[in-house]
C-alpha cells in the first residue's frame, strides 16, 4: 500500500521532528542525502516549504519543481512521486498538513468564495516566499522543535498569520482560487474528482476525503448522481478498463492490476472474475490465441 501522509510520520525517523497541533500536523524533515524517487498519498491538504535544497513533485502529468524558500501548496488526494536534490548541508522542508476546521473557520471568518470560480487547475500553488512569509516559517519551525504549553495556539495564530500574507499580497486571486477548489462540493466537483482519480489505489475513505466529506456523506452523494453504490461503480469502470488492457497490450496480469488500482492482485483476479466469468491469465491467452 502506497505511504498516506500524515499518517505516515506516526512512526517518525530520527531525521523528521513532528507536532500536532489540534488535528493539524506539522513535520518539520531534514535529509542529508539525494534520495530516489518517492510516492504517496496526501489525506489532507497540505503546505511545504523548502528550506534548504529542492523538491520535484510528480502529480500525473504535472510536475512542480521547487527550491529553497519557495512554498508548495496542494489539495488532499494528490498522489504524488517526488525527488529531492540536496546540498552539501542536506535537504531540509517544512510540510504542515492542515485540519479541515481550521481552514472552515478560516475561510468563514475572512473571506467570501462565492463568486471564486473554481477548477482542477487550482487544486495546487507554488509561492515565492516574501520575507514575512519566511519570517512565519521560521518562527514555526521554532515552535516545532522548542514546544511548550502554548505551543498549539500559537502554531494555530501563526497558519492564520501565514494565510493572512497569502491573502495581502499578489497570491491573493489564486490563493482565493484554491481555497474554493478545497471546499467544492458540487456535483460537477465530486463526478471530476472520481473520474480524474478512478485508477488511483484508493479506498472508499481516500475518496470521501478527497471530495471533503464523510463517508456516509460521500456514499450518499454518490448514489445520489451515479445512481449506485460507489464501490460497485468505481470496481466495474476499473474491471473494463482492466479488461482493455489486457486485450490490446503487452502487459500482465500484476501489471495491469496494480495500473488500475488493485493494490491486491489475488481481489482483482477474483474481482475480474466475478465480473467477465473468466480468469485475467484466461483475458491474455484468449488475446494471443487470436494473433
């Protein structure tokens, strides 16, 4: 199963200082050397900044490359493969993943999103720090790594600090831009961001989280325009394109499984089954019988 973030830092390394602070969870991670390409998946939205060294974030076939004192900000359900290019004193980032009732209030406190028009184009920034903005990521790393029984609501006034500057400056529009994407809830919104996410290996939670909703909500909406349950139409539309793949490409059947979201291969062969009345492996012979 490919990393969730931030569940991921539960068992932090030695190289990654961690603090909650509410729900929210701040990492605050240094690396000293290059490291190979890494992936995962982000159950909440997130901020990085890059304090020292770069970042290059793969997000489908969009590729953000970010250096030192430069902010990343991206929507929960970005499955992402990154890299990191250290200097000779290390690659050090600041990642702070935020809690949805922080952003609510935020966002109901300090802003209207009703004429904020939203797309899948906002749903990530890349920010060039001004030096107010450093000045917030410095004092929260200080925070991090020196807490004390004010630690949480100060952390909580500096995120506010920091999306204050963001709304001052001239990320204000896109930062409008983006919170809207994070808080859309229409079914236009919620029919993309299945479609768009459809092959990801993601369970029904991800997906609830992905759209911002509960579980129960997101059952409920989804049967609602889909017109029924979503496991069964999100297993069936990866069944047919499964079922393409083996028919018109080279691949097999672990590889196919795994691009289509079955992070199980033994549950998608079942799957499979279940759904075409005969085996993956069955699929391929058939397809090279016909050659």
């Amino acid at each position: 199963m490919y990393p969730r973030f931030p569940r991921e830092f539960e068992n932090a390394p030695a190289n990654v200082v961690t603090y909650h602070s509410g729900k929210s969870v701040l990492a605050f991670y240094k690396i000293m050397q290059m490291v190979p390409k890494t992936e995962g998946f982000l159950t909440e939205h997130t901020l990085v900044f890059i304090i020292r060294g770069s970042k290059t974030i793969h997000l489908g076939d969009q590729v953000i490359a970010a250096k030192a004192n430069e902010l990343i900000l991206l929507k929960r359900g970005a499955y992402f493969m990154s890299t990191f290019l250290a200097e000779k004193d290390g690659f050090s980032a600041l990642m702070l993943c935020l809690d949805d009732q922080f952003l609510k209030s935020f966002v109901a406190e300090h802003t209207d999103l009703r004429s904020v028009t939203s797309s899948a184009d906002h749903a990530r920034m890349l920010v060039s720090c001004s030096r107010e903005i450093l000045t917030v990521r410095d004092s929260v790393l200080q925070y991090i790594q020196h807490p004390h029984e004010n630690t949480s609501k100060l952390l909580q006034l500096k995120l506010e600090e920091l999306f204050l500057l963001l709304l001052a400056g001239e990320y204000k529009i896109p930062f409008l831009h983006f919170l809207q994407q994070l808080f859309d809830k229409s079914d236009d919104a919620l029919e993309i961001t299945i479609k768009a996410n459809l092959l990801k290996p993601f369970a029904l939670q991800d997906y609830a989280k992905l759209c911002g909703l509960s579980l129960s909500s997101f059952k409920r909406e989804f049967a609602r325009i889909f017109k029924t349950a979503p496991k069964e139409w999100i297993n069936n539309e990866r069944l047919l394109h499964a079922n393409r793949l083996l028919e018109t490409t080279p691949k097999n059947v672990n590889e196919v499984a795994f691009e289509c979201g079955f992070e199980n291969v033994s549950y998608f062969i079942k799957c499979y089954k279940a759904r075409f009345g005969y085996t993956p492996k069955e699929a391929t012979r058939s397809k090279t019988a016909t050659i």
